[in-house]
C-alpha cells in the first residue's frame, strides 16, 4: 500500500482543494468530487490515480447511501405517505423510464441498453435541488417541499433497478432473460423476508445490549457490521450489495437507534460516496466531446423536457394548480447522483458499452448543469408555461399555508426531561427527546413519548434531527460539558432556534447563556425560588405580586439570592 501513498495524498490535496472551492460557491459537493475525477482521470494531463482497491471503496459509497435512505424510510413511513408523494414519485420514475426507453429504442439501441438509460435519465439530484431551494428560500414552498419530496422518493422507487439491471448483464433473449428476471425477484423477495424478520428479532436486541456499553466506538463498529452484513447476504443471493444495505436501513428506521445509526455512519458514507463520484468523474473523457457532444446535448435535452412534461401533467392531475406542476416539474428536469450508481452498475455488468456510457454520463453532467439554472428561474420560467400574469404569480404565497406543527427537542431525559415531556405532551406540542442511556429511552417510550437514543452534543445526530427546523431546543442533560458544547454548536449553526438550558449553579447559568443559551436556570437557585413562592402563598401575598418579585430576582441574575447566601 506504501507504494500508492503518494497517489493517495495527491487524491486528497485536489478534493479538499476542490470541495472547498464548491462550498465557497454554493454548488453542489458531488459536481465537485465529479471534477476531482475528471482531473485524475486516465483522459487528462497531469497526475493519474491508479489505485487497483479504489474501485471497491467506492462501490460501498452507494452502499452506505442506500443505507441512510432506507433509515429515512421504514416501512410505516413508507406506508403512510403512499397516497400524494409516493405515487407522483413512483409515477415520475416509471414513466420517465418507459418513455425515454421508448424513445432511445427507437432510435436503434438494444431493449436492455434502452431500459438503463431510461433508468438513468428518471433519476433527479435531490442535493442539487435542496441546495439550490434553500439559496432561493424556496425550501418551504409548495413546488420546492414537493419537489424535493418526491426527488427523494425516487431514490426509493429506483431500488429495484439495483435488482433488475445486475440480471440484464448476464441474460440473453427473452425466454432467458424473463425466467432471469423473475428467480430475480424472488431472491429479493426472501432477501427483504430474511432481513425483515432478522430486524425485528435480532437489531433492536442488538442495539440495546451494544448501548448498555455507553461507547460509542462500539456502538459504531456494530452498524458497520450490520450495514456489511446486509450487503453481503444480498450479493450472495446474486443481487447488489446496495439492496442489502437499503434493507437493513429499512429495519434500523423503526427503531429508536435511527438517529444516532444515521451520525454515526455519516462520515463513512460521505466519505465513500465522494470516493464514488471520484470513480464517477475518471469515467468522464473531455476528448471524446467533439465527437459526442451533439448526442450529449440531445440526451440532456431528452431528460430536461421529458421529466418537466411528465411531471408538470402528473402534479396538475393530482388536483394542483398549473403553475405549481410548472415550477415542480421544472425542479425535477435536473439529472441525478443515483443515475450514476445505476450508470456504474450497467457498466460493470457490461450492459452498456464503454462509448454509449460516456454520452449518458455526459448528457447527466450537462442536464445538471442546465438543470441548475431552471431552479433558479423556475418562477419566471413557469409562470410563462401556465400562462399566468407575472403579477398574479407574484401574490401567490411563498408557504405553505398548512405550516408544521412545532417542534420541541430535548436534550436528556432524566427527572427534568421527563417533566418536560409532560408539559410539553399536556399542551399539544410535538417533541422528540434523546438520551444516551438505554433504560431511559425504553422507560420513555413505554410512557408513549417520542424518546430516542442518541447523544445531543453530537453534531451528526443534531443535523440527522434536523435541528435547524425545531421551534425550540431544552437541553436538560446532567453532564455541564455536555450541555455547554451542545449550546455553543446550537448557537453556532442554527442561530435562529431558542436555547433553554438546565444548570446546576449561578456558574454555570451564566456560562451557558454566555455561550448562548436564550435561558439558563440554576436549578438548586429555582427550586429555592419556588420555595419562596409557595410560602407568600400561604401568606396571602397576592400571586401577581409574587411572580413580579420572583421575575425581578431572575432580571438582576439572582443576585439578591446570591448575595445573601454568601453572606452567611
């Protein structure tokens, strides 16, 4: 291995360098790692990584992907939101499918080829759309959540191309070919049997012996061991390592492990997946451009105009106005990172040929670039196709109308947690709590709270969380450290989201409003406080009176509690 290091710290200088320059510039970080491919590549001047074991790395990029999607998308989840997102998702990828398919058939490309390249071109980038909705401050919008919605949802839809396009690598003629596909499916089939009922008997008794060891290192290496577990046992069935994994992430979803599974596998996939698209990019040959690049364009031409007409008639079917279905469909023209993991499977199965795979590669690589640019002016653009007057479009509102009901995160759910989730639980507001010890997560669930287990100084389980879009965050821990690094990440990156923080002492209160809590109670200072109170009670000193005294107290930093304790 010591032979490759210099190949290996040469790969590493250019993507930071690259990735960071993406970053700088608000684009996407998979065009970057694409360009860092590109730049390495065999078909360019300059340095060339040739690393035989890369390739395999990479492959498990797509694994671990399909993994944390499947963690966002148990099986209840998938089940109740099968009616409006789902079917448009599953619509969109199987009609993208069939009539790109149709049409490449058409033109004189075998079924098998014209079936992956359908495959391909259905898929839409859900980073690129994400990213270039939140610049806009259209995430919230009614096109953009259900844009992005049903972006993701493709990536669901499109399992079973994992399943299908491995079978047209290795069969030919029908007769052949349907008895392939069909042994296919069973095997996936009894892939998703054994994987379901091992979930349900083996991980959470799993996960709940791994969690009583409070290491993290361990609790780690035990979803490595799942996710490759999973991979394994499909690719010894026949079937790709990716669907194994999906599946496992499917099982993992239902339990009150998912958030903390998802942080902890997060930097191996991001990692893996960069390296993907690293392998992705060295596919790319700038020379063959000249030769390609009219066939390129009218591929991203085919997938930019397919998409927005099918999805626009789709979305207008369901019962939506005109201009939203534009503005929708115009966001899912944009090609798709999972078009390049089906891409890299037709290739390695040797489904598709090395020069028809550079002008699909190519024509994904320019319908993102041109994919871009209707995201940004989707408005304009839409509100031309529906017909609509520019000024009626402009009074539609930005938000939905129907806004998400509040979201409260909890930090601990020890004795203050606990009594947290009970106002909170009283009063109508939604909450998740998280709590590293096991016992605790199982006493709250079985209270019918949403307690799940996770740490919530870990920046990976907050972003997993998604912690910007809480209504309030109540760090209730009892370890200080923990709670004064949760704050100062809190304040640091969703400055937006109020902070209330438990504190054993006046030091520490003002320590974590100093870090940035919005308020910070010294509890043993509190609960002399409310001492205090109940006695003016039973004095008849008016309540009114008693919470203005009790307020002033807190206003001057409990000073005149303080200073009489010190005092004495």
């Amino acid at each position: 291995m010591m032979e490759h290091l210099a190949q290996i710290l040469t790969l590493l200088g250019v993507a930071v360098a690259v990735v960071v320059t993406f970053q700088r510039l608000h684009l996407p970080t998979s065009l970057g790692y694409l360009l860092v491919g590109v730049i390495l590549g065999p078909y360019t001047a300059g340095p060339t990584f040739q690393v035989p074991e890369f390739k395999v790395l990479a492959e498990f990029g797509v694994v671990f992907l399909l993994f944390t999607i499947g963690l966002n998308y148990s099986l209840p989840q998938l089940h109740a939101l099968r009616h409006q997102v789902l079917g448009l998702g599953t619509a969109q990828v199987l009609l993208t499918t069939a009539v790109v398919a149709v049409i490449v058939w058409l033109a004189g490309l075998p079924v098998a080829v014209a079936f992956v390249i359908g495959a391909v071109f259905a898929q839409s980038s859900s980073t690129i759309i994400g990213s270039q909705l939140s610049e806009q401050g259209e995430e919230n919008s009614p096109h953009g959540r259900l844009g992005l919605a049903m972006s993701v949802f493709q990536d669901v839809t499109a399992v079973p191309f994992l399943v299908v396009i491995p079978v047209l690598g290795t069969a030919a003629g029908a007769d052949v070919l349907a008895g392939a596909l069909g042994w296919a499916l069973i095997k996936a089939v009894l892939a998703f049997v054994l994987v379901f009922f091992a979930g349900r008997w083996l991980l959470r008794p799993l996960f709940h012996q791994v969690t009583r060891r409070r290491s993290a290192e361990v609790f780690t290496l035990a979803v490595l061991l799942v996710v490759l577990l999973a991979a394994w046992s499909t690719n010894s069935l026949g079937l790709s390592l990716a669907f194994g994994a999906f599946l496992a992430g499917m099982m993992l979803g239902e339990t009150e492990f998912r958030h903390q599974v998802e942080s902890s596998i997060r930097p191996f996939r991001d990692v893996l997946l960069g390296l993907f698209f690293v392998g992705i990019g060295m596919l790319f040959d700038p020379a063959a451009i000249p030769r390609i690049w009219h066939w390129a364009l009218l591929g991203a031409l085919l997938i930019i105009v397919s998409k927005t007409l099918l999805v626009a008639a789709m979305v207008r079917k369901s019962g939506i106005d005109s201009l939203m279905a534009w503005r929708t469909g115009l966001l899912l023209a944009v090609g798709g990172e999972f078009g390049f993991a089906l891409l890299a499977i037709a290739l390695g199965t040797h489904v598709i040929d090395e020069p028809t795979g550079q002008i699909v590669l190519t024509s994904v690589l320019f319908s993102m670039i041109a994919g871009a640019f209707l995201i940004r002016f989707n408005q304009a653009i839409g509100t031309r196709l529906a017909g609509v007057p520019r000024e009626s479009a402009e009074e539609i509102p930005a938000a939905l109308p129907d806004a998400p009901e509040p979201q409260v995160v909890i930090g601990g759910y020890g004795r203050v947690g606990h009594a947290v989730a009970v106002l909170l639980q009283s009063s109508g507001v939604g909450f998740v709590a998280f709590d590293t010890d096991p016992e605790r997560v199982a006493q709250g669930r079985a209270d019918g709270f949403k307690v799940l287990y996770g740490d919530i100084s870990d920046p990976e389980l907050l972003s997993a969380a998604h912690v910007e879009r809480a209504s309030l965050v109540v760090i209730t821990v009892d370890d200080f450290t923990t709670a004064l690094r949760t704050v100062a990440y809190l304040r640091s990156s969703c400055p937006q989201v109020p902070i209330i923080a438990r504190a054993r002492d006046l030091e520490a209160s003002s320590r974590l409003l100093d870090a940035g809590a919005t308020h910070a109670y010294p509890e043993a200072i509190e609960a002399s406080l409310r001492l205090g109170a109940t006695a003016l009670q039973m004095l008849r000193i008016p309540t009114d009176d008693i919470d203005v005294i009790i307020q002033g107290v807190r206003d001057w930093n409990y000073k005149p509690v303080v200073e009489e304790d010190q005092r004495k």
